[in-house]
C-alpha cells in the first residue's frame, strides 16, 4: 500500500526540495564576509558548528579554555582590522568568553562573542534550562552592541550587523547570540542563499572636518617644544606610510604608547621612549593620535604633566566623545586616523619649519643619558638573571629577527621589557592593554601566530603565565611558531615574601620554589628548556625561532629582583594605619 501512496505523489523538481539550514547559514554568512578563523571551545549547541565549519574551509582552532579562545579573537581583530570570532557553548562558556570580549571592547578591539544558548521560553519563565542563562541581557553592558537571532532567515542580517558594528566607528566587541534551536531550523535553500548579506564597507572613512584640521595645523605650527604620541589605535589604523611621514615632517620627538611601539622604530632619531618624562612635563603641544588620556598617561593632569594649563592638546581620535574626557583639547581632531593623517599632512604643507633646536637638542640628550645608564645592566652574566640580564639578550633577538611578535604580560615581566625591548615593525607588541590584565599570553600568541605566519615570543611573568598556561597543548597541537619565555621569579611580583602570621602556608605572593614550567611543555611533545644564564637563554630562544617548534624556556629569575607592582606600585591603597 505504502509503494502505491508514494506512486501517487506528484514528481517534483530537486530544487524544490533543497534546504538549508541554521548551520549551514551561520557558516555561509561568515564566509561570504570574509572570516576565515573561528576560535572556539565545542560542546552543546555548537560542536556541529565547529565541525562544519572546519569541513568547509574555515580554520577553526580548538581551545582549553573560552577566555584565551576569546582573547586570541581580540588580538586578531586588532591585527587584521576585521572582527575575530570566539565562538563558545551557552552560560559558563560563554561566561568564559565575556572577560575577552570586555577587554576588546575596553581596547577597541574588533570582536565577536558568537555563543550558543538555551531554549528562550524556558531561559525566559527561569523554569531552569540546561545551562539556563539570559546570556543577551549579560552581555549587553560589556560590549558595543548586543544582537540574538531567532530565524534562519535572520542569519544573515544578524551577522552583517554584528561585523559592522564590530568594525565600524571606534571597533569594538559585539555579542551574537544563537539560540539551539537557530541552528537545526530549516529553509528553502535558495531562499537561504538570498537572505545572506555582505557587508559592504564596513568601516568607512570618516574624513576630518576642513575647519578641525586647520585648527590643528595652527596649535601645531604654534608650538615650541611639540610631542607627539601614539597610541595603539595609530597602529590599528594601519595606516603605517602617513603616519610616519606626518611624524618626521613635524620634526616632534614622539612618545609610542606600548602597543604602538616599533609604528615608527624605537631606534628612531625622534623616539622620545627613553626621555618620557621629561617629554611629557616640557612639552607645550601634545599631539595625541590614537591614544586616549586615561589613566595610562596620568589622564593628562598632575605632576607627570609639569604646570597646570602649561600646554595645548590636539587629539586625534574616530570617537567624539574621547575628547575632554579628562582636560580641555585645544583642537579636536575628529575621524578615521588615516584620513587625519592624510588632511594633516596636505595642510602642513611642503615647507614644515622644524621645531626649535633647543627643544630637540634637549629631549635627545636626556635619551642620550639614560640609554647610556641602561647599557651595562643589560650585559650583565647573573646566575640566577634578573631581568635586565635577561631581557639584554631578548633585546638583541628581537633587534636580529624585527619580524617576530612579542607578547608580553606580567608585573616587573611587563614593564622591564616594555622599556627596554626596541621593537622595530607595526603591531610586532601585543600585550595587556588598557586593563593591565593577566591571561591575554597563550591565546594571543596562537592568534598571532596564525594570523600572521610569523615566530612569536611571548615573554610572560610565571604567574601570568599560569592564567593561560594550559593553551600550551593547544600550541603544541596545533604546531605553532611559538616561544613562551617563563620569567621564573617564584611568584607575583617576587618569591621572597612570608606568611605574616608566621603560619606554615605560603606567603599569598609566592609559587612553588624553582617550578619548572619547562616540564609541562613536555608532556605535550614540545621543547622544554631551563635556562638560568643569559647564555643559555639566548641559545634556546634563538632555536625555538629558528626551527619555529613549539618551545617553553624556564628562564631562572632571582626571586628578589622585582619590586611590588612593577612599575605601578603607587596604584596601591596605603593606609594611614601601619600594616600588620
Ligand atoms: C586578571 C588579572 N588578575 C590579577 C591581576 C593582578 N596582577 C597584576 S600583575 C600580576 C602578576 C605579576 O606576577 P608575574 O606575572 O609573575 O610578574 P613578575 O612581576 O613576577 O615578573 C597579577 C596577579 C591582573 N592584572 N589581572
Ligand atoms: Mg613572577
């Protein structure tokens, strides 16, 4: 009976028949705008996802944990300027991938949170769901923009407007929520394929007004002792040739904030790294491009800034509201940095009087000095290192293979090797950013590697090493062109701190003494080195790079070399009362 009702049916065209589906969507729609990464941790609703994804040609790398899978989306929009993908499970992955998408959208950063969540009419009446999360009201307060998608025939707008806001403006993190049921939901295919949309344009050029420009120019040509600074959104902007022509056209020594170290060389005659605060206190006009005024430069006030009004702003920055965030800016420069650049250096002019000599004589003598005060500690043989002898040899790797990237995080592991490695090329230093946070080091470095081909060094702090840590089977998995440097000092800042109730637990600042971090890397199949001279951290840096082998080097720090907080230590409340 049952073959004679099928006889019966009317014949219909194949095409008819073709679906599509929710998976099948989110993947094309990504695809069609480019995306070729997605970081990601698998499980439910996304494992599928994943899998197809990888079927269809996107690179998708598997993570140990959704925070570095997010931070390595983070620093990948920052290097390619196009958002990047994490893509996690509902409530605690995505949880997970919050603190990354925070700190995209806090660092500018083009991001997309891509999670999975639960049955909306459950979620919704609290009726307790698997993994039961209102993930779209969480996420709405940390990032750019929040979007969920409820029909497959969405798919295709919900993911354009989530690249566009990522991208557009000042970039940032969008989250883009995609409930189960999205994805096994079922469409006519050509239908499907009609609903995609790529994003034309996604992040136009905002051209700076005539009149702000002219502005500009004159509280510039106006100036006696000019600085420029650079801040990482100059470096975003890749727009490498006009900046640097802006910046030797002006004659202004300039001053690169750490990720925009090496937009211009720290060996460049104008680099003002090595005299920074006698820059900032002398200096009668501040050009900032691409750096905000917030707590990273004193928020433009106080003691590090010499007499109070004793100078001018200009700022160069694509968010309006950047401008008198902390103080007055004589000349708001509004629009993309690359347009800013162009319509500065049109006004500017062919004939740019260079600045007083006085000025510039000033600045280069004081570098001058400290550079030369720097020179022997850097050569120094100590066994056990301390960081200078250390980052001396780190110094001359980088200087020998500019193209490499450095990641960089830590307290004393940060900020010693942020003054005192040169770096030479654009986006070649990622590091903590605006939060100084710790954990951004293993998934930046598998980002970088990936989205760049290049060797990386990450030069970490041995705690902050152990926020991402784990991401070392995912390097050796992977086989990725990464050299993890552990600055071993036995803990937070130092190893030589003590339990004050003089109890048998450790102080709360120090790890197990002489851990070798070395050991973990071997367990996956990498190379693990113990290095505790300069010597033989240069020998095994320089053939972790040279054969491009995941490598993890236990560099022997003495315990008491650091001193609390790094450089920040004044961020720390003091009491009027003694402490105990
Ligand atoms: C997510 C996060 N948690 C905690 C901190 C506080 N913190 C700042 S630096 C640091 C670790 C410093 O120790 P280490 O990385 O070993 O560097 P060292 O100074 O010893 O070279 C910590 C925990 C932070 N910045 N971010
Ligand atoms: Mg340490």
């Amino acid at each position: 009976m049952a073959e004679a009702a099928v006889k019966t049916q009317p014949e219909t065209s194949a095409a008819e028949h073709e679906l599509t589906d929710g998976f099948h969507l989110v993947i094309e729609a990504l695809k069609l705008n480019g995306v070729k990464t997605i970081y990601t941790v698998p499980g439910i609703p996304i494992t599928d996802l994943g899998r197809m994804a990888q079927a269809e040609g996107i690179r998708v790398i598997s993570f140990r944990h959704e925070q570095n899978a997010g931070y390595a989306a983070a620093i990948s929009g920052f290097l390619t300027k196009s958002p990047g993908i994490c893509l996690t499970v509902s409530a605690p992955g995505f949880l997970n991938g919050l603190t990354a998408l925070a700190h995209a959208t806090t660092n500018c950063f083009p991001m997309i949170l891509i999670s999975g969540s639960s049955e909306r009419e459950i979620v919704d009446l609290q009726q307790g769901d698997y993994e039961e999360m209102d993930q779209l009201a969480i996420a709405k307060p940390l990032c750019k923009a929040a979007y969920r998608v409820l029909h497959a025939a969405d798919i295709g707008i919900g993911i354009a407007r989530a690249i566009r806001t990522a991208v557009s403006g000042r970039p940032g993190g969008v989250y883009l929520d995609l409930p189960a049921k999205l994805f096994s939901q079922v469409i006519d295919a050509a239908a499907g394929a009609k609903s995609l949309v790529k994003v034309i344009d996604p992040a136009p050029a905002q051209i700076p007004a005539p009149e702000a420009v002219k502005r500009a120019h004159d509280v510039l040509k106006a100036a006696k002792r000019p600085l420029i600074i650079l801040g990482k959104g100059a470096a975003y902007a890749q727009a490498d040739d006009s900046l640097r022509a802006l910046v030797e056209k002006s004659g202004a020594p300039f001053l690169p904030m750490s990720m925009a170290k090496g937009l211009l060389p720290d060996t460049h005659p104008q680099c003002a790294g090595a005299a920074r605060s006698t820059v900032l206190k002398d200096s009668d006009v501040v050009m900032l491009i691409g750096a905000r005024l917030n707590w990273l430069l004193s928020h433009g006030k106080g003691k590090t800034w010499g007499e109070p009004h004793s100078k001018k702003f200009i700022q160069v920055d694509i968010e309006p509201r950047e401008m008198d965030s902390n103080i007055e800016i004589a000349a708001p420069l509004v629009g993309d940095i690359s347009s800013c650049a162009t319509a500065l250096l049109d006004a500017m002019g062919a004939k740019w009087p260079a600045p007083p000599a006085d000025w510039v004589n000033a600045v280069k003598t004081k570098k001058d000095d400290n550079i030369a005060k720097m020179a022997p500690r850097l050569m120094n043989n100590n066994s056990p290192m301390d960081y200078h002898g250390a980052l001396g040899v780190l110094r001359t790797i980088v200087k020998e293979r500019p193209d490499a990237i450095l990641v960089n995080e830590g307290a004393n592991a940060l900020d010693l090797t942020r003054g005192i490695i040169d770096m030479y090329q654009p986006r070649k230093r990622l590091d903590v950013g605006t939060w100084g946070v710790m954990g951004i080091g293993m998934g930046y470095a598998i980002a970088a590697a990936i989205e760049t081909g290049k060797p990386v060094l990450a030069v970490e702090g041995d705690s902050a090493f152990g926020f991402s840590g784990m991401e070392i089977e995912t390097i050796s998995r992977y086989q990725l062109p990464v050299c993890a440097v552990i600055f071993n000092n036995d803990g937070i800042y130092r190893g030589t701190d003590t339990n004050r109730s003089g109890g048998s637990d450790p102080a709360t600042t120090v790890f197990v003494k002489g851990a070798r971090y070395d050991k973990m890397i071997e367990g996956f199949g990498g190379v693990g080195v113990n290095a505790t001279t300069p010597d033989e951290l240069r020998r095994a840096v320089n053939a972790a790079m040279d054969s491009r082998k995941p490598t993890l080097i236990n560099a022997v720090i003495d315990p008491a070399a650091g001193s609390e907080s790094g450089r920040i230590g004044n961020l720390n409340p003091q009491s009027a009362l003694r402490k105990k």
